[in-house]
C-alpha cells in the first residue's frame, strides 16, 4: 500500500504531537517546599524552578503522613488567574517536621500544558 503526500504529513504530524505530548514530567526538582514568615506568621511556599511557573487553577496540595492536607492556594495571581505570579503559601501545620508528598501542577514557561509533578516532602524547622 503506498501513502499519499497528504497522509505521510498527517502521520509525521501524529507522530510530532504524540512525541510533544509524551514527554516526561517534571522531576522533583520542578518546585521545592520552603518555610518562611509572611506577617510575622510561619508559612509554608511552593517555589517553582527557573523556567516554570504553578498553576493557580489547580493549587499545590502537600498531603501529609498524618493525613492532613495543606493547600498552597494564598498567593498573587494573572489576571485571568492561571498561574502564580509568587510563590503560593500556606499557613504552615503545626509540628517540627513536615513529611509527605507535594502535589503541584506545573507548566513550562513556553508551553500552555501543566503536568502533574508528586514531590516527596521531609521538612524541617
């Protein structure tokens, strides 16, 4: 069977957007957790990695061992509140030690898609 022009292009076109769309997700490193004070209160940030930024629509959720959640969601956002413009914040869960998974959709600076990154959590004071 022999392929025309025009379905040789649509199965390199295929191949090109599943190839865009496959790629790997965020590593670890895509956002890292701090502590930090804001008003004289502690807080938790989700800070993203050079040439990333957070999505507002679906704010950082770091699920806690103990199962507690705390949802990074205070923070400036884009007028059409798509992503932060800061890092997100929390107020920060009681306990001397923070240890779970921070859930967080992140999206490259150039692109409109976020990806979903599961960042283990270990922190201390």
């Amino acid at each position: 069977m022999r392929c025309s022009p025009s379905k040789a292009a649509g199965v390199s076109l295929l191949l090109a957007v599943l190839g865009w769309a496959c790629r790997p997700a965020p590593s670890s490193h895509a956002v890292r957790l701090e502590s930090g004070a804001r008003d004289g209160a502690q807080v938790i940030l989700a800070v993203p990695a050079p040439g990333l930024r957070i999505n507002a629509r679906v704010p950082p959720a770091l699920e806690l061992r103990n199962g507690g959640i705390a949802r990074l969601a205070a923070g400036r956002v884009l007028p059409d509140s798509s992503y932060f413009v800061e890092p997100p914040w929390a107020p920060r869960p009681t306990g001397a030690r923070l240890r779970g998974v921070l859930r967080v959709s992140v999206c490259r600076d150039t692109e409109r898609l976020c990806r979903t990154a599961e960042i283990p959590v270990d922190l201390r004071d």
